[in-house]
C-alpha cells in the first residue's frame, strides 16, 4: 500500500470514528483532521469534502456487508438442512458485523439520509443490493423445493432485510 493510500485509509479510519460519535450534520472537517492529528487543509489533498470522505466510508461499509452475506454463495446447499444452515452462516456473519459494529446501520439507514439527494440514492442502491443478495438466496430456496414458489421474491427480500438491519 502505498503512503497516499495509507493515508486516505487513516483519514477514512478518523472520520468514521468522529462521524459515529457526532454525527454527519455535526462533524466538521477539523474534528477529523484533529483525529488524525494532522493540520486541517492536510485534508484536502486526499478528500474534496466531508461529503466525498463520508461517501466513501458508505461504499466501504456497503462492501463490508457484502462480502459477509456471500461468504457462503446460494447454490451450494443440497439438503434442506444445508439450505437451513447454509441461511444461519449468513445471517450470523451479518449479525456479527452490525454487532461489531453498531453504527453501520446508524450510518447507512439514518446519517446517508439526511445528507441529500445523492446520498439517500446511495443508501438506496445498498438496500437494493442486499435485497439483490437475499433474492438470491430466496430463488435458490424456490428452485430446490424448499420454498413455496409463490413467494414474492423481491417484497420477501426487502421484508426479510428490513428484519436485519432493524
């Protein structure tokens, strides 16, 4: 990795901390370049703004998310139990990371939000994906005889999700 990256990382690291103790609206970018112990115009060699530091750590936290729920991609279950199980590994990784970390969903469902236009389509896009991801998992079910071929799917997905995250 080298030094811009690491920086933009440590950067990233600090607003993230300071963004879940204040908030986005009440963060300003002194409070993060403070974190880092770095002089505050520092922070525009690596970010334009708070909003551009702050929709990165979004898509960071989005990936984070993603690769726990398709750690264990559908398809590969051949039994029911194997369904079942295979639906508990993926619930227990997404459980272990909002445990882990409890302002993931304060940042996606509430800080994205309030933020504007773009960033609401941004928290959007994320709950379309993991509504993408338990589709996937759902249609798996269906194909298999697990589940009843008359669910609908994407409302199923939102539903479920919705459980989550709450």
């Amino acid at each position: 990795m080298d030094k811009t990256t690491r920086k933009r990382a440590e950067i990233m690291e600090a607003a993230y901390r300071v963004i879940s103790e204040k908030g986005y609206h009440r963060t300003r970018i002194e409070d993060i370049a403070q974190e880092t112990g770095m002089a505050q115009g520092l922070f525009y060699r690596y970010f334009e703004n708070k909003k551009d530091v702050f929709s990165q750590i979004i898509d960071m936290v989005i990936a984070r998310i993603s690769e726990g729920v398709m750690a264990d991609a559908p398809g590969t279950s051949g039994t029911l139990e194997e369904y079942a199980e295979q639906m508990k590994r993926g619930l227990d990784n997404l459980f272990d990371i909002l445990v882990e970390d409890p302002f993931i969903s304060k940042l996606l469902f509430h800080e994205a939000q309030g933020i504007d236009e773009e960033m609401s389509r941004k928290a959007q896009k994320a709950l379309d994906l993991f509504a993408d991801f338990s589709s996937f998992y759902i249609k798996d079910g269906i194909a298999k005889g697990f589940l009843r071929p008359d669910i609908e799917i994407r409302e199923t997905a939102y539903a479920f999700n919705a459980v989550v995250f709450e």
